[in-house]
C-alpha cells in the first residue's frame, strides 16, 4: 500500500485567512471570537461569534465569480488556492484523473437560502435566483474546487457533521493508500454564522451566552464553560501518496498514518455520555496506525465547551490510555477559534501538522476553574515546546459521527 503525505495547506479562519497568521495566533493563545457585526443581534440570545475578517472575496475572484458562490464556497476555495501554492503542485503536469477533491460542508450555504427566501416573501417567485440550489447546496465547495482545478478524479462532499474535515482526510488517506489516486484536496468549509442558525443554536442552549465577554466565552475543561461558540471558515489540506510527493520533489510537511471512523448509534445530537464511539474511533485509528496507545505524544481534542461533550471524551481518552492519558497533552483549539463545525477537522489537522513540525503545543485557553471531571493536561493558558513524533485529532459531530485521525512528524528518509 502506498504511505500518504501532507503537502500542502490552506486556511480561512477567525484567527487569520492564512496557515502562518493562524498558527502565530494560535500558539500566541489569542481568541478570534467577537461580538457579531454581520447582523443586528437585539433580541438574540447569543451575540458572539468566531467570524472571518479582513476577508475579500470579489478581490480574490472578481465581482462576478464571487457573486455566484456562496460564503462557505468563497471560503473554501481560497483556501485550496492557498493549498495548491503551498504544495507546489504544477497542475499542468499531473494526471488529472488521478487528482480527486474531498471538501464537505456541514450546512452549505445558509446565507443563500435565507436570502432568497426573503427575496420569495417579498417579491414573489419570479424574483428567486435560479442560481439558489447550486449556490446552497453543500457538495459545491467541492465541485467549485474541482472546476478550479481540472480535477477528474474522485470528489467526494462527506456531509458528517462536526467531524467532516477528519472524515474527508480519512477517507482520502484511504483512497490514496488504495493507489487508485495521487493527489486529493480533503478538509472541510462552513460560512453558519447567520440569525437564524445563532437563533437556533442559542434556544437549544448549546451556545455560550457569555455577551459581554467574548474571548473569554469559549472554555473547553473549564468549570464555568457555558456552551461552545459558533465558528466559520474553512480549512484545506493536499494529501499525496509518498511515490507521487517524492518524484516531483515536493515539500513534506507529515505523514497520516491512521484513520478511525465509527457512530454513537445513540442520539441526533448529544453524545453518548461515556465517549463510547469517540473511544471506538480513536482505538481503530491507533489500530490502524499500528502504534500502541504509549506512542502517542499529543491529542488534538474535539472539546467544544460544552458540558457534556468535554466530559465524555476526557472518559474515552482515559478509557484507551489508561494512566498514560494523564502524561499525554491534549490541546483544544477551539477555545481560540470557536467551533467551527464542518471546517474545524480541516483546521485542527492544520494545527497539528504545525505541532509536530515546530514542537509547540497551542495553549487550551480560559482555564481559570479545573473541573473535577476533566483532569488531563490541557496545555492550560499557555503554548508549551516539547518533542513530538505522534499526535492524534478528535472530530465528532451531530448524530454520533466520530472520526479520528492519525498524523507523524515528517523525518526525511
């Protein structure tokens, strides 16, 4: 089977719209969560959010291409441009029925649907957009990514939820390492922060309420977290079979090595309450790695602050680890990023590429009062420097979706 690499990646997030501004801020322990600017918030319980700034999109594509995507796929394909420079990828030489796009969206295209459904009670059916379902529909990103590249092999649009960038990496790993492919663009892109998904979030008391102070809302392990914060952007990496990488000589940034993917079979929206399928996916990926539990020396937790949630995959981590799981630093980048549902897999990924490759560890910020419950190292407050071959990153989402993730430290062979 063929070994699969990292060689490029892309970023558009709350903490910068490129890989290095994202990591400086991250390891930096700076929250990108703000008070919502794109809508009027009065009346809605939760106002904050870890929105994209500084982010134009008829200047990366022109007022007319930009007019046709929605957000989400605006997002999406800047962040693939950014991952196709980085991996040095000459498009003109590449078999492009070789060359496959894995890039699911959680929600697509929100802003759209709820525009034109405005223009609907407004103005009537005859001033709908007919480009409404193509622009809404969550497969796009990843078709609009493969127009933009000539790619004729496999796309794939994987709608899990929360844990999509981890399931589109995974999946892609696997197709790679089949050799039916050698190049796919996988991660994930999400644009939800609107009314009405904010509204919804907020009466399902899922989301902080922390107004008043929004850097300081999203907590993951902290006793006083009161619900994850809502999150945008998107997240793309380049996975290449080693043969592929090595014969155009292209940069190395790691090395997947293990998938897990498994379901909760238990409920549409919480999680089961002992990380039963969270503790699945994570021993199937240590599995198919083929490293024992002992090797891993960082997790990328999915650790969204929420009660529940936080809880349960510090059991399943105890439960695979044992007393190893208290000596493994677990990190948990939303507290800086918010969740950024469909697009945070693809991010987290990037993170910890960025760990292994440096030796820093990203800070779990707002760690101000332990909970009992949660008692592994969360890397609390501030970055840490240690050496680092092995990390895993945790995604779960909506309807008991787990996938997991193995990811080595490049050593040049």
């Amino acid at each position: 089977m063929e070994r699969v690499v990292i060689t490029g990646m892309g970023i558009v997030s709350p903490l910068g719209n490129s890989v290095d501004a994202f990591w400086d801020k991250l390891t930096r322990g700076e929250s990108g969560v703000r008070a919502i600017e794109s809508f009027d918030t009065a009346g809605h319980k939760a106002r904050i959010a870890g929105t994209v700034r500084d982010f134009d999109a008829q200047a990366l594509f022109g007022t007319k291409e930009a007019r046709r995507m929605d957000r989400f796929c605006q997002f999406a394909l800047a962040a693939a441009d950014q991952a196709l420079a980085h991996a040095a990828l000459d498009l003109a030489s590449i078999d492009k029925e070789r060359l496959g796009v894995y890039v699911g969206s959680g929600i697509g295209g929100i802003h759209t649907l709820t525009e034109q459904h405005a223009t609907l009670l407004g103005k009537g059916p005859g001033r709908v957009s007919p480009t409404l379902v193509p622009m809404m529909i969550a497969n796009m990103a990843a078709a609009m990514i493969s127009i933009r590249l000539g790619a004729l092999g496999p796309t794939l649009a994987p709608v899990t939820a929360c844990s999509i960038g981890n399931t589109a990496i995974g999946e892609a790993y696997h197709r790679i390492q089949s050799g039916r492919t050698d190049v796919i663009f996988a991660g994930g892109s999400e644009a939800a922060v609107s009314e009405i998904a904010t509204a919804s979030f907020a009466n399902a008391t899922a989301v902080s309420t922390r107004n008043d102070e929004p850097e300081r809302a999203s907590r993951p392990f902290d006793a006083g977290r009161d619900g994850f914060v809502l999150g945008e952007g998107a997240a793309i990496l380049v996975l290449e079979s080693l043969t592929h990488a090595r014969d155009r000589g292209a940069p190395i940034l790691a090395e997947v090595i293990g998938y897990g993917a498994s379901s909760d079979a238990y409920h549409i929206v919480a999680t089961h309450p002992e990380g039963e399928g969270a503790y699945r996916a994570m021993r199937e990926a240590i599995r198919e790695a083929g490293i024992g539990p002992e090797e891993v020396d960082v997790i990328s937790a999915h650790a969204t602050s929420t009660e529940l949630g936080d809880r349960s995959e510090t059991m399943a981590i105890k439960r695979l680890f044992g007393e190893a799981a208290y000596r493994i630093p677990v990190t948990a980048n939303k507290s800086m990023t918010g969740h950024m549902l469909g697009a945070a897999g693809g991010a987290e990924a990037i993170a910890l590429v960025q760990s292994l490759r440096t030796g820093i560890i990203p800070p779990t910020i707002n760690q101000e009062t332990p909970d009992p419950d949660c008692d592994l190292d969360v890397v609390p407050n501030e970055a840490r420097r240690a050496e680092l071959r092995i990390g895993i990153s945790n995604s779960f989402g909506f309807g008991g979706h787990n996938a997991v993730i193995v990811i080595k430290r490049w050593v040049e062979q």
